[in-house]
C-alpha cells in the first residue's frame, strides 16, 4: 500500500469528473470515458440497434450509444461508430456494409487533382448522413446532460482527411502529398473547412467535446507535419475550442515519431493509440499534457480475460493516463464483460491516477 486512502465511492459525477481532467485539475479519480468508438456486437444485442443501421438511423445510432453507457457502464456517449461522416456528405461511397465489421470505402470524394477545384464544403443540415448525426446529437444531449455525463462527437482533422478517412485514398494522396504540395495545400485547407463548420454543427446540436481524429498523421515525417499539418491542425483545435467544446486530438498507428509536434496542437487532451507506450508517452509529455488511453482494443480488449483487461488498464493508469480507454476504437467484437472490466479498472485503481487528489 502507497499510503493513500482509497475511496470506493465516487465524490464526483462523470461530467465533473471529465471537464476537470481537461482543465488539468485535481480529481476524486480517472474518468473512464468512451472517446473513440463503441459499437460492439454485444451492445447492438443489448440495445436492439445493430450496424448498418445504426449508421444511418438516428434513433438506432442514439440506443447503441447509449448502451455503452446504460449496459458497459463507461462514463459518457460517443456516436458515431465510423469515420466517413464527412467523407459521405462530400460523395464519397462506402460498401459492405456488416453487422460485427466497419464498412469498406469503395470510392473516395476526390479521387483526382481536378477533383479538389469541385469539392464542395457540405451542408451538415442537409448531406450524407451528418443529418441524422445532428439528430442523434440532439436526442442524446438533454438525456446526457441529466445523467451528467459527457457527450463526445468526432470531426476528422484536415490532415487526416485530405490524406484518407473517405475524402481520398491514401494511395495516391500520398504521392500527391510528396509531388503537387500546393494541390494538397487547397485540400487541406478546404477539409478544415469542412471540418469546423460540421464541428459548429455538432456543438450547437449539443455536443460537449470533440474527438478530433488525426488518423493518418503517424504516416507523415515530422520535417513534413511541421509544415502543412501542424498549421491547419492547430488552426483547426484552436477554432472547435473557440466554439466552445473540449477537444481530444486522437491519432491512430505509431504517433512516436510526431508525438513531440501533437503536443503543439493544444488540444485540451491527446488519445494515443495502443501502439505507443503510454510511459514513454509521459516522458516526452511531461505533467503539463493530458493523456488519454490506451488499452489495447485488437487483442487485449479482444481475445484476454477480464482479469487481464484490469491488468493493463492498470498498467495505462500507473504509467500517467488521465482518461482511461481504449487507444483506437472497440472493435466490434469486444466482450461486453471486458468492457466492464475496464470500467471495474478505473474505480478499483483510478485513484492512483496522476491527477487523483492526493
Ligand atoms: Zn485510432
């Protein structure tokens, strides 16, 4: 035993819990909050709402957000469950369409240069499925705010756009990105764009924090991301928190090698993926950043037992967590007793966590 007192009761409701993690300020314990996402096969048969539906239906998208909450016990509601929200609303067209798997991009919005001069930034009111994104926001954020818990909805962030997530296929936006930097420029700057005024949407929909997803930026050299990326990243963290909403910078992969420029953003919180160790993490970080992650959702969430889930959520918490969740999003074949193994984690162990009053 360190000496500390443990309290197993919550002095905290998750809402208080959450925003004084991202103002850095003391808490009872870790919040353990869905910020990536949380449509599992186990939920869908708890709630009723199974994918694809739940993709594309408001009411559906709401019951298996809520479940995450209502049956998994984590500490808010995340929707939606995939990454293509912009990518749709601009004509980008995906395919197979599963139950326990996301669906597959079939063709991307802009597939060629010429294509960036015709992108259009959409109307969240009225394109692809953003619409019932905005309705299930609305549902969601009075049941959420009498809960006290927050709501976390994502926006993809301009370099992630441009280079994937629907908008282009990497394949050659890669090429582009090396060879016609000035096209790749105007794409960039039309996706934060696109980006804020769908973040606007969301915010004045209800929304409380932004997961802003930075899925692509681990693929980038950081002598490149410290041109294009860093500028319009940042301009597009500083905006979304000028509107008001907590932002959470998330990228996917192995971030080590752009991890120092992530830190530039001043988001409110960076959520690393699992490939990162979340103790070097800290090191580079310091104590002035907060931390979200990152338990392992492609094997450890997966395939091992509750006992070991609590292991490593553990391990997360010790090594400087500040919110305590998956790195990438739950796969949709994650046993629901894992995910209550890992909120079980927070309450047993979050009063070690680096913000915990002491
Ligand atoms: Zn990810």
């Amino acid at each position: 035993m360190d000496g500390r007192k443990i309290r197993m009761v919550d002095e905290m409701r998750p809402i208080e819990r959450f925003h004084a993690v991202m103002e850095k300020n003391p808490v009872d314990r870790i919040p353990v909050a869905p910020v990536t996402q949380t449509g599992t096969v186990d939920l869908m048969e708890a709630s009723g709402a199974y994918w694809p539906e739940a993709h594309k239906d408001a009411e559906k998208m709401v019951k298996l957000g809520w479940a995450a909450y209502e049956v998994a016990g984590l500490e808010g509601v995340r929707i939606p469950f995939y990454i293509y929200a912009e990518a749709e609303a601009c004509g980008a067209e995906l395919t197979k369409w599963k139950k326990d798997n996301h669906p597959v991009l079939k063709k991307a919005a802009v597939s060629t240069l010429e294509d960036i001069d015709r992108l259009e930034v959409p109307d969240p009111h009225r394109d692809g499925r953003m619409p019932q994104i905005l309705e299930a926001t609305r549902i969601l954020a009075p049941r959420c705010r009498k809960e006290k818990i927050p709501l976390i909805l994502t926006v993809i962030g301009p370099t992630a756009l441009s280079l994937n997530a629907g908008m282009t296929d990497s394949m050659y936006s890669m090429v582009w990105f090396k060879r016609n930097p000035e096209e790749m420029e105007k794409l960039m700057r039309k996706c934060l764009e696109i980006g804020l005024v769908y973040a606007e949407a969301l915010i004045d929909a209800g929304a409380d924090t932004i997961l802003y997803n930075g899925a692509f930026d681990a693929g980038i050299a950081p002598a490149d991301y410290e041109k294009m990326p860093l500028r319009y990243n940042r301009e597009g963290v500083r905006k979304i928190k000028e509107l008001g909403a907590y932002v959470i910078y998330h990228s996917c992969m192995d971030i080590r090698r752009v991890f120092p420029q992530l830190l530039k953003l001043e988001a409110h919180a960076i959520s690393l993926s699992q490939e990162m160790d979340m103790a070097e993490a800290r090191a580079i970080a310091g104590e002035d950043t907060v931390l979200a992650g990152n338990v392992d959702p492609t094997y450890t969430l997966i395939k091992k037992s509750p006992e070991e889930v609590i292991e490593e959520c553990k391990y997360c918490i010790d090594a400087g967590s500040d919110i305590l969740c998956p790195g990438c999003g739950f796969g949709p074949k994650t046993p629901l007793e894992n995910m209550k193994a890992m909120v079980e984690a927070g309450k047993k162990y979050g009063h070690n966590a680096r913000l915990a009053k002491r």
